[in-house]
C-alpha cells in the first residue's frame, strides 16, 4: 500500500513538472514571436501628424460627436472656472505621438488638482454632470442619457515629496507628475482641437510610460463587447511602426 501510494504521489509530480515545462516554453516562444515580428522602433514625435483614413475601430460617428461634445464641455468649463487641467494617459500619448484621439482609444483623461474638487463638486449644468468615479480615482464628466464619459483623475501633492503630485488614493503610481514637469501649462492640437499638456510632456512620457514612442499597447475599449485587436488578430502589444505606421494617426473629431 506504502508503495502504491508512493508511486502516485511520483506520478503527480512528474505531471506538474511536465505542466510547467509546457507553460514556460509556450511563453518563451510567444516572447521570441513578438522579438522577431516587432522591432520596437523608435518614432519621431515631432513628424507631421495625418488623420487616419479608416474609420475609428470601437466608436461610431455619433459616439465619436459625442465625445467631441464632452471635450469641448469640459475645457469650457476648465476656463470659466480658472482650473488648471492637463491631459494625461493615453490622452497624452495620442496628443504627442499621434496628432489627437487615438484611432482605438474610446475616452479622454485629463488630470484636475485636488485644490479644483470644490469646483467640480458645484458644477451645474442641465444636460452635463460630474459623477464620482468607481475606482477612486476622481470623477467621471459625463451628458445625462449617455454612456460616453472623460476620466477626470485627481491629483494631490505627494506627502513625501511636495514637488511631486499623484493621483488620489495611490492609483497609477507610475502617472506622478513633477511640479516642474507640470508648469508652466502648454497647448497642443488634438484632433483639431487645442488642449492644455505638461510643460514637460515628452520627460514626464518617459517616465511614466516608458516605451511610449516605441510600442502601440491596446486594451479592449468600455463600449464594446468584442475585443477588437483580438479580432484583427493582433498580439496586445505591437510595433509602433507595425503595418506602415497605420496605428500612428488620429481619428477626427
């Protein structure tokens, strides 16, 4: 029986051991894969920047209007109200590396300071609102009747560092932002529009995202239910330069 028992318990483990041998080279050939297809190249950020010739690949012409509608909203509210907002995420990283809204990206997050909530807590409006965000990061500005929104992250000053601000309740830490890096507050086009950015923007990117200018990393989108890159059948992370540079445009606004 000692030895019935013992023999299971070889058996067993020479099945874990075989499992996770099969696992680890699975990864280790889709890593070779992306090494040998995606080069990784680094693009200029300075180049002319061209709306894309296709249609945006999660949002439909009225969602699109629809988020042209919150923009504009938002930023009207940010100068009437002497708040000193800055795009930020994969906002940022569309502004400065594609021109403006990225053809997969289907919301806009700015960055508000902690000093501002007051602001946006009084804010009235009969069609626009605030809503407070599930995830604790801030709010989320939204129009009554629809499910479009923008990510209104809040930043307060890092108790260890006052120079340095994070967004509330230690979320995306790698999204610290400098004092320095911050003001004094510049503009840049984004999808036909002007939009306030870091003084710094390209160093902060750097930082925070450090393959930015040389990888495209998509995520599924918040109004969808199918997965679009997984239905071009694209990895989750691609050269930036992939396919002649057909990711490296803007969807107009």
């Amino acid at each position: 029986m000692k030895k019935f028992i013992l023999f299971c318990l070889i058996i067993f483990f020479i099945i874990l051991i075989i499992n996770y041998y099969i696992k680890y080279n699975t990864l280790l050939n889709y890593e070779k894969f992306i090494n040998n297809n995606y080069t990784y190249n680094k693009i200029d950020h300075n180049k002319v920047h061209k709306p894309c010739k296709y249609k945006h690949l999660i949002l439909n012409k009225k969602q699109l209007d629809g988020t042209k509608e919150l923009l504009l909203k938002f930023i009207d509210f940010s100068k009437k109200n002497n708040v000193d907002y800055f795009i930020i995420g994969g906002s940022l990283i569309g502004c400065i590396r594609n021109g403006g809204l990225l053809p997969f990206d289907d919301d806009i997050d700015v960055a508000v300071f902690e000093k501002d909530i007051y602001l946006i807590e009084k804010y009235k409006d009969p069609l626009f609102y605030f809503e407070k965000a599930t995830y604790g990061f801030g709010y989320k500005f939204k129009k009554k009747n629809s499910n479009l929104f923008i990510d209104v992250m809040i930043f307060e000053k890092d108790k260890a560092d006052p120079k340095k601000y994070k967004i509330i309740n230690n979320l995306w830490k790698n999204e610290a932002i400098y004092l320095d890096e911050i003001y004094p507050i510049t503009e840049k086009q984004y999808s036909g529009f002007t939009v306030n950015v870091p003084y710094k923007y390209i160093q902060y990117l750097h930082r925070a995202f450090p393959k930015w200018d040389k990888q495209i990393r998509f995520d599924c989108g918040h109004h969808t239910k199918k997965c679009f890159y997984k239905e071009l059948g694209l990895p989750r992370i691609i050269d930036a330069n992939y396919n002649n540079s057909m990711f490296l445009c803007y969807t107009e606004l």
